[in-house]
C-alpha cells in the first residue's frame, strides 16, 4: 500500500516525503492489510509527467463540475492533490477536463 505524504495514516514527521512522493508503511490500518485490496489504475503518464512539472506552482483544474485554482501540492497514481486557502482538494483525475499554469 502506498500512500501520500502527510496522510493520516501513522506517517512520522522525519519520515515524511515530499509531496508526490510515496512509501510503503507498515502503520497502514490493520483491517485494509487483512483485506488486501486489489484494483486496476488506469494511467495517462504524460498528462502525470506535465502536473509533476507543476508541483507546488499555482494551477487551475477545470473538471466535470467546477474550475478550482491553487497550489498543486501532490500528484498521485489515482488523484491530484490541490491546495486553495490551506485546505487540501484531492481531484481523481477521471474527473479533470485540463489543467492550465498560473
């Protein structure tokens, strides 16, 4: 299992990665290392490549639903994650139209 830096997961703070950046832990709850859940990811590496550039830049997101604007502070296998007034908005990427630089 894989997860983002400041997850709530048992993360410590001298272990933390930089945002977009993932480990194993070995605090992952007990009930999902009992299930080990399986699941296929579809992935548009090029489209990731471009948002990794953009890591801690200001962005906006134009999704299904809405236009976001603010700091791209994590980019995972399965969702982005954007900062706007301190508070983190994880976007799976099946919901984004684009993205645009600031």
């Amino acid at each position: 299992m894989f997860h983002l830096n400041g997850s709530p997961y048992g993360y410590y703070q001298e272990q933390a990665l930089p945002p977009g950046k993932y480990m194993y832990s070995p605090q992952f709850p007990q009930m999902m290392q009992q299930l080990s859940p399986v699941y296929m990811i579809p992935t548009e590496p090029v489209f990731v490549d471009h948002l990794m550039m953009q890591l801690n830049k200001p962005i906006t997101v134009v999704t299904v639903a809405e236009t976001l604007a603010g700091t791209l502070t994590g980019v995972a296998v399965d969702h982005l994650q954007l900062t706007i007034n301190d508070v983190d908005h994880h976007i799976r990427y099946q919901h984004i139209i684009y993205f645009k630089e600031e």
